[in-house]
C-alpha cells in the first residue's frame, strides 16, 4: 500500500520544476496523495498549473502569503473540497534580490521586514489556518537551509529569516502537539533551483559544498523528497520540532 494514500497534501511554493516543492509534491503524489497547489501572481500561476496537470492534480488556488484573507480563503476552499487536510507543504521564501550581497549591515528595515514575513511569519499564519482542518498525526513541513544556524556569505537576510522560520517550526510542535498534529523543517544542501539564483556567489557555493561535505557532492532534490516523505507519512510519527539536514553531512564538518 503507498505510504499516503487517501491523505490530502497541500504544497505551497512550487515555482517551476526545478523546484524542491516540486519535488515534493512528486513524491507525495507517486505515494497516493491527493494534492493541492498554490500559487501568487500570473506568471507562477502559469508555470504551476501545467505541473499540476502533468500529475493528475487540478486543484491550483491562488494564495498570496502576505495577505490572510487570502490564507484563509484557500483553507476554506480545502474544507469544503476535502473537509480535512492532512499535510502541508510550506516552501515560501523571498528576499529581495539586492539583500542577498554585500554586507548584511546594510540590510534595509523594508527589506528585513518582508523577508521575515514571507520567509517566517507565513508559516505561522498557514498553520493557524490549517490546524482547525487536521486531525490527529497531520504533518506540517517547511524548508530551511544551513544559513539559518551559520554566516554564509551573501545569504544576509534571508539567514535572519530562517533562523526565525526554525524557531518556529519548534514553537508550533509545542503547540499543536497536543493535538498530534506534527511540525518540522528539512535543512536541504544548496540546490539550482529559482529561489538560489538570487544569491549573489551560488555557483562557488555550489563547488564549496560538493568539496567539503563528507560524501563528497551535493545533494539531488529527490533526497529532499525522500526526506519529506518519512517526516509526512507515518514512519516519522515519532518526530516533530526537528530540524533534519539532507546536505550529504556538510552540517558537521569543521574546517
């Protein structure tokens, strides 16, 4: 029996298909969930819905995180389609392109702000929105990255906004874990993906990571998928306000 079936998934984030929540979805897809997309704005919109399409998928809604109205309407939407929710995909980051270079004390306060709300805050309001429809070992899934626990050049802002992403993926395990609902985060390698393309430096990162990680490489975005399969199915059942790094060990090496 697939890992998932009859479980209904909702990912936000996917971008194009080089996206980690695509792969993701893929995955929970392949397992036997029934998904539903996200997007913001027209051109995200038409990417999304081809990718939807090409896995069976049409519920695409569209869903600004910034905007709770919006938040809460596509949770609506998900009760009156599905009248539950089992697993949510949280994979919504932004920082504007000129915060990710040069010297994080030159961070603006506008662009601290909406790094934080995008990055962090989001996940926060979604999981308000979503606890009223999980029930008992539903799962809540964020992305991180390795900036959010050390200095990685260029990354600036968005390391602030991930930091405070984790630590509310451990505050919102208190929370709703009384409820059996499960929150965690997956601390994923670096990854060509849309998102890393702003990232002043990428490709030296790229080639810093493949040298020093203990498997000597970096990681692909199925490991991701694979990672996101167990903390959402229930061989991860056990587990919540954890934050587990699929980055081929680079996390533990020193110099």
């Amino acid at each position: 029996m697939p890992l998932l079936a009859d479980k209904k998934a909702i990912v936000l984030g996917v971008a194009n298909d080089h996206s980690i929540a695509w792969a993701i979805a893929q995955a929970l897809r392949r397992e036997g969930a029934d998904l539903a997309f996200t997007y913001a704005g027209e051109s995200i919109e038409r990417r999304v819905r081809p990718l939807a399409a090409s896995i069976g998928v049409d519920r695409v809604l569209s869903c600004d995180v910034t905007k709770d109205d919006e938040i809460a309407a596509t949770f609506a939407a998900l009760r009156e389609q599905w009248g539950r929710v089992d697993i949510v995909i949280h994979a919504v980051a932004f920082a504007r392109r000129d915060e990710l270079k040069g010297r994080f004390l030159h961070t603006s306060r506008d662009g601290f702000r909406i790094a934080m709300e995008v990055s962090a805050y989001s996940l926060v309001a979604i999981a308000r929105h979503a606890e009223p429809l999980m029930q008992k070992g539903g799962s809540l899934l964020t992305l991180t990255y390795l900036g959010a626990e050390r200095v990685l050049p260029n990354y600036n802002v968005m390391g602030i906004a991930k930091a405070a992403l984790e630590a509310s993926v451990r505050y919102l395990a208190y929370d709703l874990g009384p409820q059996e609902i499960r929150v965690n985060a997956i601390s994923a390698g670096p990854l060509r993906t849309l998102s890393s393309a702003g990232i002043t430096g990428f490709k030296a990162m790229l080639h810093h990571h493949e040298e020093r990680a203990p498997l000597r490489r970096n990681i692909e975005a199925h490991e991701v998928a694979n990672a996101a399969l167990y903390l959402c199915s229930d061989m991860g059942s056990g587990v919540t306000g954890e934050v587990l790094h699929v980055d081929a060990g680079y996390n533990i090496v020193g110099m």
